[in-house]
C-alpha cells in the first residue's frame, strides 16, 4: 500500500493502490493492446492495424498504381496524424515490410528507392517514395459500397475499417510475423494461384479434407525460391496450425574455371542474406569446422539476381562440402509455423482449413453486403427514372403546376397530389434542367429504366441464393488469381533434409554421401528420382502401376555422379543426382519426385527429352521434329554446366534421345503415320557443332513426333494413337494399338518409311507414337495410368478406341 499526505489547504484527491493490483491490471491492459492493436493479423485481411491503416489511408490519399509516387514520409505523416498515433518510425518499419519482394509474396505497397534488402536497412522516410502496388488495389477495392464496418479512430473524429475487404487470402498468400504477450505468429506465404485454387475448391466441396485441398495447396512458396525438403512438417501444420520444415537454398555445380569447380548459389532460404552467409562460412573455415573451401565471392547484381560462387579447393569433393554447408551454414534453416491469428476478435490458431473457411466467410460477407448496397441504389435510381418519365410525358402539365405555385415548397405538394409522386421524385424534378426534356432524354431514361430493372432482378435473384452468393466469391477469386498470380517459386521434394536436420552440437559419422550405384529414372510426366540398387545390383519391377509410371529414361549412375539432361532446345545440362528424391528399389513411386524443369531450373517452353550418361563409350542419337538426325561422338563433351549438342534450323527442336551403339536401330515416327527405321551405324558421329543429317522425308505438312533407338528389336513394339486435327485438345481420346517392332521393314536413311497406322473417317493423323521394349505403359495427362490394347494389332491396322485421354507413353522400370 502507498499513503500521501495532503498539504494543507489543498484540493488534490490522493487515493491509496495496492501495488500488485495496479501493475496485475496495467500489465493486462498492456497485454491486451499489444494482442489485438499491434502484434497479430486478422484471418480475414492478414493485416495487422498499421498495415491496414497505411493501406486504407495511401487509398484515400489517391496513390494507385497508375498516378505518380510521393515522399513515404508524406504517407507516414498523414497515418499518423489520422488514424495511428504512435511513433512514426513502427509505421514506416510496417510501410517498408509491405514493399519489400524478398519479404512478401506478393508486395502491397510499390516502392521507388532504397527499401532495403536481407542484409541492410531501408533509407529514412525522407528520401524513399511510394505508391499502392496493383494487388492492393484488390484488398481495397469496394470500400465505399458499404462492403465493411467502418470504427472510430483514435480521437473519434474520423472512422476507419474495422476490415479491408480482400479479394485474395493475403494471410495466407503473404504470410505474417509477429510478437504479442505470451504468444506469437509465424505464418508462411504461398503461391496466390494455388491458395486461390484451394479456395474454390473448398467452396464448391465445404467438406473436402485437409488432403484434398492440399492437392492444390502442396506447401508455401517463399518469395526467395529456395527448396522445401521433407514435407511432414508442412502437414502437421496444415492440420494443427503449428508445425516446422527445413528450406534448403539452391545450389548447382558449376566450372568457375577451366581447372576449378564451384558452388553457385542462386536462391536462399526464407529471410536468409548472402552476407549472413559468407560471414558463417568464414567463422566455420577459421573454427576448422568447414573444410575444401577456398573462396566465396558474392557477385549479386540487379540484371543477374543472387549469385553467391563459393570456390572449391583442388582435391575436395563439391558434393562432400556442400553437405558441410548445408550442415554449419544457414543454406539450410528451419521454419516453424505458427498460424495464430484474430477471429472473432480473439486469438486461434488456426490450420489450413481453418484459414480458408474463414477467408470464405469473410468474402461471402462482403459480396452479401456489396450486393445490397447496390440493390438499394438501383432502387433509388429506377424510383428517380420512373418520376422524371412521369415529368416528361406530361411535361406542359408539369410546367403549369409549377408555374402556377407561390413557392417551391407549393410546387412540391402540387406536383405529389397532381401526379402521385412521391417527395423525393417531386424534389428531383423541381432540380431538373431544361436540356433534359428532350425526346432523346426520354428513349435514354426507359432504356435505363429497363436496363435497372434487369440489374435489380439479378440483384434479388443473387441474394436469394447463398450458393449463387458463392460462385460469384469463386468466380472473383479466380479473376483475381488470373491478373496478379505468378509461378510457383520454391521446389518442394519429399527427400529428407540434408545432415543439417541432425543435432547441429553432435559430429556426423561420415559428412560424405556414399558414392553407391544407381539408376536415375525420368518419368515422362517430367518426374526424376534415384534408385539406390540392392546388394544384387538388379532392379525389380513394380507388380502392380502407379502414378506417373510410364518412363522416358532410365539411366545408370553413381549418387554423386555426373549425368547430362538434353533437352529440346538441343543443350545437355550437367548435374548430378545427389539431391535427387530417393526412393526404395522395391516400391517405386514417382509422384514422390522431383519435377526436373524446376530442379534443373530450365526456361518456360523448355523441356527434357532424355537422361543421358556423359561418361559411357556410346554416342547420344537425337531427333528432330523436322527430321534430322544427330550422333555425338562420346567422350568430347565441354567441360561446361551446359553446352549445344547441334545447330538447330529456326523453328525445329529436338523430340527424342537415346544412348546406344551401332548395332542399334534408330527410330523416327511421323504424324501422318510414317515408320521409318534404319542401322545406327549409317548415321556418322559428329562433334557438337554439327547440325547433323537428313533422317526421314516428312509429307507436306507432317512431323515427327517420336525418336528414338531401338537395341533389341524382337523384344520391341509399336504403339500409337490416331486423332482428328479438328478435335479439341483433351476432349477426344482417340483410337490406339500396339504392334510388333518387327512387322515394320527397315528402310534406309533419308527416306520416307512406311505406313504404321490406318486412319478412319474423320482421322487425319497422329496425336502420339513410341516405339521401345515391350511391355508400353501409356498415363493421362495427370500421370494415372491408362490402359492401350493389346500386342498384336497389324502394323497398318486402324486401332481400337480408348477409354481415356492418354497424355504420354514410356516404357516401363528395368526394361
């Protein structure tokens, strides 16, 4: 307890306070503040208050994406003064998070000027400028159709939204970090296309599962790229709102010189600066802990993004030291997730499920409300319309009620008596201009008249209706996926984590992955995996199919090997299947894979064609969609990361691969149904340069769909698939057979083959052809497996029809 005496003749009021109760209430009051004022976003916008008020006050103030930028002190200024009374430094600290990309997914707010970067500071407000980025637009848009509800702000002399509207999930897209007292949010973000496809899912399913939304939503995409290894913890998470993964940065092999081999790090994990880097690894070479490493050079700029190199000393195994790396340096880092946030006005924590629905609700609200605004304001309008046509049809009688009035207010009631017209009606046409009264005003105004009455009816019809209510949420959310949404960004991977996910404190056995045989699969659905071989160095066939079975390649290795990928642009990429997922020989799933467009990181329209070995003593054969055909002489490959294996003609790209020896036969099938087959040792290697030799003679307009080699042509079939060059994409599966490779006759190169499949009526070609080892294992184009007819189908025969769409064909493991 505390006493104070009162001075004599004073007029102070001094109460005793127990101590313990004042601060057990203060530190409440505190608490609360720091909870629900500052520290953790709402579900329904992911904002927090200050980022909301920026947001809602650069709105009012007019800085969309097309008008010019203006002082961030300016903004920090004007939310400041009207609507967030703390410091200004919170404020601007909260504006620049919003711009910075590295942070957010999907940036807020479009910054001119230095916003800082993963290793430094921001300039002060002074000297930064800024402006609404355009996905802003859509958390702000609406605002003013009474769509939210506007609060107070602090002094009560302006209100404020207590929401913003959102038309995309920004909690989940952008994720949110903060902390209150006694419980904290760390949320990851996502790519908005695949939130956004959840979205609608769980609109049009409300009681879809946790796996069926995340067959659209199959983890976060960090806006830094990076991999995301292992993904159990991304499903406890999803499932409880709490959970941890570990991000991996991207990291390939490359010759920095002629005689040096180096690390080349072009993506980091989540918040992770090259500097924090370079900074851990020299502590980890001075404390010996990090060994093999001579240099690391950061050569980031702003044409080529990150590029941190680090060099590799003569000796040391690059595979070996970046498993250090990945071990003592933050290249590898976790993430805990930590999905609390405001509902209801009270912190949850909230799954994936969770997220969305609330998501949901809050944009079911906000169409609800939107949708009534503008009811009532096609309502009055239409009530205006039908009184000024009124007006008009007698409008010398209109004119004499008013002329013949003392005053306005006589004339109002006049008019109400003389014409029925309500007071609002009689006032408007009293405001009435002249220009107006015209026969053209008239055809306009019952064309408006109608054209309300359409709106008000679809207005009804769409309230009356909760599900109509939300298709048009589904349809808006698709619309907004469509302008703002961008790839995906981080590769995710089922592969446990590197050493790294072991105790940092404790030594491991061996930091070198054993170099052991395997076989390197390649699905044609895109997806690679490594197979580690048993003890007996065989590899057993699956007995019953799975997704993505149906393989383009399948070629021996070593773990820490060296393979090339050649792919249609007719360049081989270097790498190395160490990183690879790995699966058990004896259940082999390659939907567990790794897509290899993003693992070898290759442009868009570029694919892979074929795996190929650069250390075997058989030539590479390649085809060409205009029918060229290639063999490389084995063993004088450039010592690059990648290098043109021939000189494409404009317009053509290669179709198929194969390794194989002379005694092989090379294989061309075109798309008006053309074989062609003749010895590999008719087509003489050449260097890389070359552009290779004339292999089949295409028909006017014809193609070559499939290349490839065949080594064993007694074990080797023929399948294809006729269609109509009318037929929609997709929406036709075709007619289809499989026949004997020996059926076909050999012709000699440069020549136009023969006949392997009839068409009907209505047929005019080819959709797909293979040609390899039997058995052929056709899949959709979602990688399910589709059935083909049966061997034994003439080689000219028309086919039988499918039951199904086929997307690709591929021979099967081990054969």
């Amino acid at each position: 307890m505390t006493s104070t005496q009162v001075p004599p003749g004073g007029t102070e009021r001094i109460e005793d306070v127990d101590v313990s109760s004042e601060m057990q209430g203060s530190f409440l009051e505190y608490a609360y503040s720091v909870i629900y004022s500052r520290a953790l976003p709402d579900a329904r916008d992911g904002l927090k208050p200050v980022q909301r008020r920026i947001l809602y006050q650069m709105a009012e103030m007019g800085l969309w994406p097309d008008r010019g930028h203006v002082k961030s002190a300016r903004v920090v200024g004007e939310v400041m003064g009207k609507l967030h009374p703390h410091g200004d430094s919170a404020i601007y600290d909260a504006l620049v998070r919003l711009a910075q990309p590295f942070t957010m997914r999907l940036p807020l707010i479009d910054g001119h000027g230095n916003f800082g970067s993963l290793d430094d500071g921001p300039a002060a407000s002074r000297y930064t400028e800024a402006r609404l980025a355009p996905a802003a637009v859509a958390m702000v848009e609406d605002l003013g159709e009474d769509v939210v509800d506007f609060v107070p702000n602090y002094d009560n002399q302006l209100t404020q939204p207590d929401v913003l509207p959102a038309a995309f999930p920004n909690l989940l897209v952008n994720g949110a970090s903060g902390i209150a007292v006694g419980m904290a949010t760390n949320m990851a973000p996502h790519n908005l296309i695949e939130v956004v496809a959840g979205a609608r899912h769980l609109i049009e399913n409300p009681d879809a599962s946790l796996e069926d939304v995340m067959r659209f939503i199959p983890g976060p995409d960090l806006p830094g790229g990076g991999t995301i290894s292992g993904l159990d913890g991304i499903r406890e998470a999803y499932a409880t709102g709490r959970g941890t993964f570990r991000t991996r940065a991207r990291v390939s092999i490359e010759n920095i010189t002629p005689r040096k081999v180096g690390l080349v790090v072009t993506e980091l994990p989540y918040l992770v600066g090259p500097e924090r880097v370079i900074e851990k690894i020299k502590d980890g070479v001075n404390a010996k802990k990090l060994q093999g490493i001579s240099d690391v050079n950061d050569l980031t700029d702003r044409k080529n993004g990150l590029r941190l190199v680090i060099g590799i000393k003569t000796g040391f195994s690059p595979e070996a030291v970046l498993e250090q790396l990945y071990r003592y340096t933050p290249l590898e880092e976790s993430m805990s997730i930590n999905n609390v946030a405001l509902v209801d006005g009270g912190p949850r924590t909230l799954g994936l499920l969770d997220l969305l629905r609330v998501y949901i609700g809050h944009r079911v609200e906000v169409v609800t409300r939107r949708t009534r605004y503008r009811l009532a304001r096609r309502r009055e309008r239409l009530h205006l319309v039908e009184g000024l046509l009124i007006a008009i049809l007698d409008i010398d009688e209109v004119i004499q009620v008013i002329r013949g009035s003392d005053d306005s207010e006589q004339a109002r009631t006049r008019l109400i008596d003389v014409f029925d017209l309500s007071h609002v009606q009689a006032e408007y046409i009293l405001e009435l201009r002249l220009r107006r009264l015209t026969r053209f005003s008239r055809i306009e105004l019952e064309a408006e008249r109608d054209a309300l009455k359409e709106e008000i009816a679809y207005l009804e019809e769409l309230l009356g209706s909760e599900q109509r209510i939300r298709e048009v949420v589904s349809n808006e959310l698709e619309a907004t996926a469509d302008k703002y949404g961008t790839p995906r960004r981080t590769l995710l991977t089922e592969a446990p984590p590197s050493l790294a996910g072991s105790s940092r404190g404790k030594k491991a056995s061996s930091l070198e992955i054993a170099d052991v045989p395997c076989v390197v699969v390649l699905s044609t659905t895109g997806r690679a995996v490594r197979i580690d071989l048993p003890e007996d160095g065989e590899l057993h066939r699956p007995s019953r199919r799975s997704k993505h079975d149906a393989l383009l390649s399948q070629v021996p290795a070593t773990s820490r090997g060296e393979l090339g990928a050649l792919t249609s642009t007719g360049r081989v990429v270097r790498f190395s299947p160490v990183d690879l997922p790995v699966v058990p020989g004896n259940s082999v799933q390659l939907g567990a894979g790794a897509k290899i467009g993003e693992y070898l990181s290759l442009p868009k329209g570029e694919r892979v064609v074929a795996l190929v070995s650069l250390t075997a003593d058989s030539p590479i054969a390649l085809g060409t969609r205009e029918g060229v055909v290639k063999r490389i002489v084995p063993g004088m490959y450039p010592n690059r990361p990648d290098f043109e294996v021939i000189a494409l003609k404009p317009g053509d790209e290669v179709v198929g691969a194969a390794q194989c020896g002379d005694d092989a036969e090379l294989v061309f099938v075109a798309s008006d149904a053309q074989l062609l087959h003749f010895p590999a040792s008719t087509v003489r290697p050449q260097g890389v340069a070359a552009g290779g030799m004339a292999g089949i003679n295409l028909g006017s307009g014809a193609r070559v769909l499939f290349f490839g080699a065949v080594p064993k042509p007694e074990h080797a079939v023929v399948a294809t698939i006729s269609t109509g060059s009318g037929t929609l994409p997709g929406a036709d599966p075709g007619r289809a057979k499989v026949s004997l490779f020996v059926d076909f006759p050999a012709k000699g190169r440069a020549t136009g083959g023969v006949r392997a499949h009839g068409f009907l009526k209505g047929e005019d070609g080819l959709s797909l052809a293979w040609v390899g080892t039997d058995p052929a294992l056709a899949v959709g184009p979602d990688g399910s497996a589709r059935t083909l007819p049966e061997l034994g189908a003439r080689r000219d025969a028309s086919g039988s029809p499918l039951d199904g769409v086929v997307g690709s064909i591929g021979s099967a493991l081990g054969s």
